[in-house]
C-alpha cells in the first residue's frame, strides 16, 4: 500500500474478531474500509487470522482471548494499532462504513467517543428500580465493587459511560498507555467476579485512574450503519441510508442467522455452557497464579508487516 494522500497519516482502523460470524462480518467491514478510506491500515486481532489473507489493508494478528468472553480483547486491537498510528479508531467488527471517511475529523488527545455521557445517569437508569431482578443485582454488586478496588467514586462527573462500539484512541503522552494496562487489570477483576460483558465500566475506571481524558463527538460525516443504531433511525424517520439499509440488514443476517435443526442447537448451547465454565476456571486460576499472562500485551512489530500477507503474526505473550 502506498502512504495516504488524503487522509492524516496517523490514522488507523482496528476491531477484534473472532469465531466464524465475527471474522465474516469483519471482513465485509475491511471491505468497507478499502473502498471508503483507501491506504489506511486496518488491524484485527482474530483466531482465524488465515481468513483475511486476501484483504489488501488488513494486518491480521493471531491472538487469543485472556478473558472469559472477547468484550476486552478489542483492547489489544487498540494496543497493537496504536505502534503503527498515533490515532486509532476501533470499530465493532458487525459496523459498516457507507460512504467515505471525512478528510477532516480531528481528535483531541485521549478518547473520544461518539456516543457517552454521565455514568452516575446510567447507573441510574438501570439500577434505580422499586426491585431489582438478582442478575442486575449482581451485576451492580460487581461493577460497585470495580469502583472500590479502583478507588473511584462512581457518582463523580469525572467517570464516564462509552458506548464502545465506535471510539477514538489518541496518544497523550502516555496516558494512553496507562490506560490500556488499567483496562485490562479492571477486566479481568470482573471476569473473576463474573462479569464478562459491558466493557464500558473497566474503560470508564481506568480512563479515570490514568488521567486519559474522555471526550464526546458526533464524528459529523463518518456515515456508519449499526443494526441497533439503524433500527432506532428507521423508528424516528432519521435513517439516510436508503435502500442500502436493507442491504446492510440482510448481509448481516445471512450471517449471524444460522438455519440449525434443534440437535445443533443443543450441542451449541452445551458448547457454549462448558466454554464458558472453563474459561471462567482458567481466568480465576490464571489470575492467581502469573496474572501477566492475561495482563501483558505481546510485543509485535507491525510496521515491516504487509498487509494481507499469509505469514501473519502471531500475538503470543512472551
């Protein structure tokens, strides 16, 4: 790939995917990327990094998951992006972008997001209820408890909830490094509490504790297409994909919608259920006896990497 010539040289795309849906959608989003941001890299971390070996803008790193479920993995995606570019934009591997990307977005040092706001109102909104079912009971149990080992006060205007399908890494002197190594420690705490989603929370406490600042931004022209967003637009009448939206619903479902008779559902969901409760003994243990397995991220060197080369890298802690 030659340099950019439109767009600022510190501009990168990453996302992680994993498990045959998301490296399909994943690809269809590098797709994307090619043809609406041509010359910038995009970087995913995969199991099944041989899949993108055609894709001409995909570095593709071969990693496995340290948590319990992929939610904190983007993490490293953010990691290993951000040692080719100074600016790293993560998207969700099922986004699709539909038209270019602005020659002009600009980003503040830190993190910019397209969506957040004020977590003490999201807290609010979920746990400020007559009664709590016992799985939000817990879930607040647990994210209070994060907070408490962060010694964080959830109540301040200082933290704050990110929507983390879309956002923006900018280095800041560091802090952005900081803020990496935080979210990994506040993620596997919450794997061992037995919260294994909503990455948002570990985000918000280490953004915190690093002194990363959190910024919001409508990202105005990045024209993008979220099948939750997308539904709400539709809803309100404020969709401007057109017919490209039912397109961008049926790729996406011819995907994601497997037709399985109901013995390939059990067997998925007894997969599923003892995936689960092994990766939740081997994060306990792991994170009792060498923590930095699941902490350090592996030191790769990205800027010889061609893109859609077979010989990909693997990204194994050493």
């Amino acid at each position: 790939m030659n340099k950019p010539k439109d767009y600022p040289e510190s501009l990168c795309f990453c996302t992680a995917a994993f498990g045959n849906k998301y490296v399909s959608l994943a690809k269809l989003l590098a797709s994307d990327l090619y043809q609406f941001a041509p010359n910038h890299l995009f970087v995913v971390i995969t199991d099944k990094p041989i899949a993108f070996q055609n894709q001409p803008n995909v570095i593709a790193i071969e990693h496995w998951c340290r948590g319990v479920l992929a939610y904190h993995e983007r993490r490293f995606a953010i990691k290993y992006a951000l040692s080719l570019s100074s600016t790293v934009m993560y998207f969700d591997a099922d986004v699709r972008i539909c038209s270019p990307i602005p020659h002009n977005l600009d980003f503040n040092p830190g993190l910019t997001a397209r969506s957040c706001g004020d977590m003490k109102k999201h807290l609010r909104q979920q746990f400020d209820k007559p009664i709590l079912s016992q799985k939000l009971q817990r879930k607040q149990h647990i994210i209070t408890k994060m907070a408490q080992k962060a010694g964080v006060d959830l109540d301040s205007a200082s933290v704050k909830f990110i929507n983390e399908f879309l956002f923006v890494v900018k280095a800041d002197d560091g802090r952005e490094l900081d803020f990496l190594q935080l979210w990994g420690e506040f993620a596997i705490y919450a794997d061992t509490l037995g919260l294994h989603k909503h990455p948002t929370y570990a985000m918000a406490l280490a953004a915190v504790k690093s002194g990363l600042p959190i910024h919001h931004s409508n990202m105005d022209g990045l024209n993008f297409f979220d099948d939750r967003i997308e539904k709400i637009r539709l809803e309100k009448g404020q969709s401007s994909l057109g017919e490209r939206s039912k397109k961008y619903f049926q790729e996406q479902a011819a995907i994601e919608q497997q037709d399985l008779n109901l013995p390939q559902r059990v067997r998925n969901l007894a997969q599923r259920k003892l995936s689960l409760a092994y990766n939740s003994t081997r994060v306990k243990l792991t994170s009792v006896i060498s923590p930095s397995v699941l902490l350090e991220y592996p030191t790769v060197s990205l800027k010889s990497q061609q893109p859609g080369q077979t010989n990909l890298i693997s990204g194994v802690a050493k």
